[in-house]
C-alpha cells in the first residue's frame, strides 16, 4: 500500500493490463475477473491476446469483450508464441501505464496495486520478482535457476532471477520496448535494456490456477537459446577459444610426433589419432552450430516479418469510444477518453 504523503503522488490515467491467452478456457472467466478487481480503482482496459486457441477460449472472450467493452481482445490468426503474443497485446494498449501478466493467475493480479504504487513514487519499470514458486516440478525449478545462472554469466544485461515477465512499464519505456524490433523476442531481458528507473516487488507464485503449463522441454530450450544469443555474443566467441585451445595441442604434438618417430619408428598410433580426430570434429561441429544459431537468427531478422498476425479485434480502439462504443452498463462511469495509442 502507498504510504500517506502530502503530495499529490502521480495517477494513471490509464492502466493497461496485458496477457496473452491460449487454451485457458478453464480460467480465462477467473482471471478476468480477479484482474477486473485488482485495478477496479483506475481508468483501466485489459487487453487479452488470444494467441490462436483451439479449445473454447475465443468464444468465452468474445462473450467478455461483449459484456465489458473495457476488455479488448485481439485474436491472433495462428498461435505464434508466448512472446509474439504478448508483443501483440503491447502494441495494442492504450495506457500510459502497463503491466504485462500471464493469464493462469501464477501472477496474482492483487499484486498490480503495489506495482502501480511503485510507479507512483517514481519508478519507471517494476518488475516482480518471484520469492516463491509454488506447483512447479522440481525439474522445471532446477532448469530455471540453471538458466538464470548462466544468462547471468553470458549476457550484457542484469536480469533479476526468478523475474518472470510480470512487469509494469512507464509509456516512456514501453515505447522504448516496442522500437526494439527484434524477431527473436525475450522481453524481460529487452525491459531491463532499456533502462529507466527500475524497481522491484516481492511475490510468491502461486501454481497454475487449472489447466497446465503450455511451455514442453523443447519450447523451453528453444526460448533460453532465443534468450542467450540475443543478449550475448559469448557463445560464438567459445567457438573461438575453443578453436585456439585445440590448435595449440595440435602445435605441442607436432615435435612430441617427430621426437618420438626418430626414437622408435614403431608408432602405436592408431587409437590416439582416431580420439583426436573424433574430438577435433566435434568440437567443430559445435562451434558450425553455435554459428548456425545466429546465422539462423540474422536470417530471422533480415526476413523482417511481422511478428503476428491479427484475424480479428474486439473493443479495440478507435472503434470503441465512449460515443461508438458498444452499450454496457460500465460505459456510464467512463468520464474522459483514454489517451490515443502512441507508436
Ligand atoms: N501462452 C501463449 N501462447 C503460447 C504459450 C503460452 O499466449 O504459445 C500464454 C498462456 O496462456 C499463459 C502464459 O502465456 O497465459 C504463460 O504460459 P504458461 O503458464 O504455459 O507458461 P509457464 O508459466 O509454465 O512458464
Ligand atoms: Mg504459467
């Protein structure tokens, strides 16, 4: 809770809360309405991005968007990724603030409060930090610290472990975000890059309200890979050393070679080359796939396609004022249009 100050402390005018969804149908009506609750206080809009279910789950936020025209939904045409998704729900908000929070209620939506707080007393980005993550396999725990640890090691960026991508960002900074481009999104490193004023708040997360983690191992590696090579050049330059280090035996074997054929022209040595040869081509093997990764990356990238694409949007602005809007029973309490979408 906001400490009494005798200032006036700074207001959203109006809050924008970001998830993407898909195939929650299970608590899609949960969230929306724990989320609904949670910033009942502000001028708010929830964008939901329906990243190309296939179960009930368009049919259930066109039923919501209906009833409430502050809940916009933007269906994507296919599914196209935790992160292209919420980069969809992004550009589409409105806010001068934002907050970006998965839809399985794993973030509590009760948290927004204190992370507008935080916004209130001058910090530009909050970010939530997991104290505890309740419900999760001691697999899933193990990997992430892992990953932690090693982006920590490898990339230019300080990213809080155990920050997820529950974040609230300024307008300031989310224009910052959203001029970042990049194919190969990983949006809680690009939110610290940009800067600004950062600050953090403690949670415990919860386990997943119903249904079950949409991220299988091989997603999860693709995405700390994705990762990895977008904040840091380290692995291609261990291609490199790996090179060096690897020559330089070659070069000490060279005189132990000669030295010990002029000894003794008997040369065992068929084992011993066959190991080095093996070994020699693994080793370039790994450094061609580490280029492979970027390679594959600059290919992304220069291809310059669009993230996602939109099949259809609901209450998105402008059709959606206060004039054109469609009748509901909220729309009696809206007093002053939402600021139009900047970028
Ligand atoms: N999600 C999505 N597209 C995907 C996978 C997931 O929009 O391809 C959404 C999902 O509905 C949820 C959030 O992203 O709201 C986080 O996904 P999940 O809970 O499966 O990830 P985890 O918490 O297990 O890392
Ligand atoms: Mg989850």
């Amino acid at each position: 809770m906001a400490p009494i100050t005798h200032t006036p402390l700074r207001r959203p005018a109006l809050l924008s809360v970001v998830a993407p969804v898909f195939n929650e149908q299970e608590l899609i009506g949960a969230f929306v309405s724990r989320a609904r609750a949670a910033v009942a206080d502000y001028d708010f809009e929830l964008v939901l991005v329906n990243d190309g279910s296939t179960d009930g789950t368009a049919e259930l936020l066109d039923q919501i968007a209906d009833e409430d025209w502050r809940v916009r939904v933007i269906h994507l045409s296919r599914n196209f990724g935790h992160q292209a998704a919420l980069t969809a729900g992004l550009e589409h908000a409105a806010g001068d603030v934002v907050v970006m929070i998965d839809a399985d209620l794993q973030d509590p939506p009760e948290l927004i409060g204190e992370m507008v707080s935080q916004w209130s007393h001058g910090a530009d980005v909050v970010y939530a930090v997991r104290r505890q993550r309740e419900g999760e396999t001691a697999f899933k725990l193990a990997t992430a610290s892992f990953f932690y640890k090693l982006f920590d090691k490898l990339a230019q960026v300080d990213l809080e472990s155990n920050s997820g991508d529950f974040r609230l960002l300024d307008r300031r900074a989310l224009d910052a975000l959203l001029s970042m481009t990049e194919r190969s999104r990983f949006l809680r490193g690009m939110t610290v890059w940009v800067g600004f004023n950062q600050t953090a708040v403690q949670y415990e997360r919860d386990a997943r309200h119903a249904g079950e983690t949409k991220y299988t191992m091989s997603r999860m590696l693709r995405f700390s890979l994705d990762a990895i090579a977008s904040f840091s050049h380290v692995p291609l330059q261990l291609a490199t050393y790996a090179g060096i280090l690897s020559a330089g035996v070659a070069f000490v074997a060279i005189p132990v070679v000669i030295i010990l054929r002029l000894l003794d022209s008997y040369l065992p040595g068929f084992g011993s080359i066959t190991i080095a040869v093996l070994l020699l081509g693994g080793i370039q093997l790994i450094a061609l796939g580490v280029i492979g990764e970027y390679v594959g990356r600059i290919f992304d990238e220069v291809k310059h396609r669009p993230l996602y694409i939109v099949r259809e949007e609901r209450n998105v602005r402008p059709d959606v004022t206060p004039e054109a809007g469609p009748v509901s029973p909220a729309r009696a309490g809206l007093t002053a249009r939402a600021p139009e979408r900047v970028g």
